[in-house]
C-alpha cells in the first residue's frame, strides 16, 4: 500500500498553527517568527513533507530562492561554503542560485546582483573577498537586495558574517613557540584576500609579541601549485626556518611536497600548520595540524542570518564564529642540531636552491 504523502494541512496541525502561516514559512519565512519557523520546519521534517513546487508555479508563485555568489569552486573553502549554504537552506524550504563572479570587478557583481532581482530574488549571500568600500557600495547601491557578506573587513559597514582568524593564528604561533621554535617563515594567501591579509596579520601581531624577528613571508594563490614554488622560495632565503605556517591547505600539500624534495623531514627537521582542515588534511603524509574552521556552522548561520535580515533593522549583523586548533603530526619540538648538523642542513637548503 502505498503511503500518503503528507500535506500542508497535516503539517499545520501538527505543529499547532494555521496552514496560512505554514505557507508563510515556506513563502516568506521574513515575516513568521523563528520559533513559529522552527516548529515548522520540525514538523515538515517528521512528516517528510515535500512542497508542491509545481502548484506554487502554477499559481504564479516564485519559489523562495536565495542567491550565492561566490569565487571559483575549484578552491575547498568556497566549495564547501557553497555546499553548507545549499544543505541549510533546503532545509528551510529554500533553493539557492550559485553564480561564481569571474571578477571582483564592482560592475560584474552588481550584474549578478540584478540578475538576481530579475529572478525576484530579494537577499543574497555574498562570499567574496571584498574590500570595505566595494561592500558598502554593493550593499548601498542594491537597497532592494538585502546582502550578507562573508568576507569583508570587521569594519565593514554591511552585514558581516565570518571567522574569527585571530583564535587560530595566534594558538599556531603559541603552539610552535612553546616547541622551542624560534625562526618561522609564513606562506600567507594573496594580499587581495581579506582572510589572508587578517591571517598574516594575527601571525605577525602574535610573533611581534613574542619577541621574535621578523619571519620571511611569501603570497600564494591558495593552490597546492603556489604552496610548493611559495615554500621553495622560503627555503632559499631562509635555510634555516624551523617553522612554516601555510594560510590554506590546499598550498601547505604543496609546501609539504617541496619539503620532502628538498631533503627536509617534517616535522623532525621543519614543522609545519595549515589552515582550514580539510576533510584530506588528515590524511597528508605526515598529517597536518591545521586550524579548522567549521564551514558547516558558517553555512547554517548564514542562511538563518539571510532570511532574518530586515531593511528595518537598526544594526547591522556581525559575528565571528570561532576557529582551533587541531594538532596532527606535522609538529614536533624543535630538534637541536650540533654545528656538523647545522653544515649539513646549509648544503641540503643550498643544493635544493639550485
């Protein structure tokens, strides 16, 4: 026998309220209050209620849709950004519009923007990293369009949700010192990140307040291409760091591969922190301790942030979800080498240079 699919009326009596706010929840989810959403949605859920998007397109109803623009989803962090956004909205009985900006070009956004109203879009999720004129730009020149950005400056003047970088920056610097550690180069992410520039500049805050000397520095483009020739170049000017900390990844696999062709073992001669922790980060050779960042709690709270924003709102949002530290095996303390040790490891980072 074939179970009867459950309807907007059996979801309404079972949540406790009226089929004309449940259709409220499914339209216009702006207007119903979170607790009345959410025993909604616990409701759908129970009943595995499925909304007739046929008969809503009949009716000449638009699906509640939110827009997603982000950069190439080549890269783990935005494809994973990407993909907690579309989990958490489904959820919610939204669909999302992804559409990748091929340039952080203001005129190319603000024609994604208006593609997005032509689909009678109202609010969008913007993970780009943008700088905080352009944001506030954006946002000032799309009144109608109420934008939640991901990676803009904390001064920003927009709605801002993002990681705190401080809390896994400094904890690596920390963790490293307390190793014995005392030379670090750091292989940072492209100065037009505004995460990398905030990365870099936790790393060298941090460091300033140790007392350490200034640490060699280098810009990847977040590949594993960019981590290897980044952290090749690191060892040519500094052969005798003990310490890389990589800003994604993605480039400390590179920086990993350039290590091991340059004869350094990690982490008995040179240890080594990613950022982001990669679902594949621990599973490098040796694994990686990274800083994590919880790219499905950014996901959820961007799509609760998106739906709830109001152009009424007398504040804007900003919030920082927290990022740790997760040690693996690509840290050790720091081994002291003995003055033919130290000419061996000279002649290893000079052969390695030609």
């Amino acid at each position: 026998m074939v179970k009867r699919q459950a309807t907007l009326e059996d979801v309404a009596a079972l949540a406790g309220v009226s089929q004309q706010t449940v259709s409220r929840v499914l339209n216009n989810p702006g207007i119903v209050s979170v607790r009345t959403q959410e025993k909604v949605l616990d409701a759908m859920a129970r009943l595995s209620y499925v909304p007739n998007r046929s008969a809503q397109l009949l009716a000449g109803k638009a699906l509640p849709t939110l827009g997603l623009i982000t950069t190439s989803l080549n890269l783990h962090a935005p494809s994973q950004i990407a993909a907690a956004v579309k989990i958490h909205a489904a959820a919610r009985g939204y669909q999302v519009v992804i559409s990748m900006a091929e340039t952080l070009e203001l005129p190319a956004i603000r024609a994604i923007l208006d593609e997005f109203r032509a689909q009678n879009l109202d609010r969008a999720i913007i993970s780009l990293p943008l700088e905080k004129e352009d944001a506030e730009r954006l946002a000032a020149g799309h009144p109608e369009m109420q934008c939640l950005f991901l990676d803009v400056p904390p001064d920003a003047g927009v709605h801002h949700l993002g990681f705190d970088h401080r809390d896994g920056s400094r904890s690596s610097i920390e963790h490293l010192w307390a190793l014995g550690h005392r030379r670090f180069a750091l292989l940072a992410g492209p100065m037009s990140s505004v995460s990398a520039r905030l990365r870099l500049g936790s790393w060298q805050e941090t460091l300033a307040g140790l007392g350490a000397e200034d640490a060699p520095t280098a810009h990847g483009d977040w590949s594993a291409s960019s981590g290897w020739t980044q952290a090749m170049a690191l060892l040519r000017q500094a052969p005798d760091i003990t310490a890389m900390l990589v800003a994604n990844d993605q480039m400390a696999l590179g920086a990993l591969h350039a290590l091991h062709q340059s004869g350094r073992r990690v982490p008995q001669d040179l240890s080594v922190i990613g950022y982001d922790d990669t679902p594949d980060s621990q599973f490098f050779l040796p694994a990686l301790t990274t800083v994590a960042q919880d790219f499905d709690l950014l996901g959820e709270r961007a799509v609760q942030h998106a739906l709830a924003l109001d152009p009424s709102q007398a504040h804007f949002i900003d919030e920082l979800l927290p990022t740790a530290l997760v040690l693996r095996q690509s840290t050790a303390a720091r081994r002291t080498l003995d003055a033919r040790e130290r000419r061996i490891e000279q002649v290893k980072a000079w052969v390695a240079a030609l």
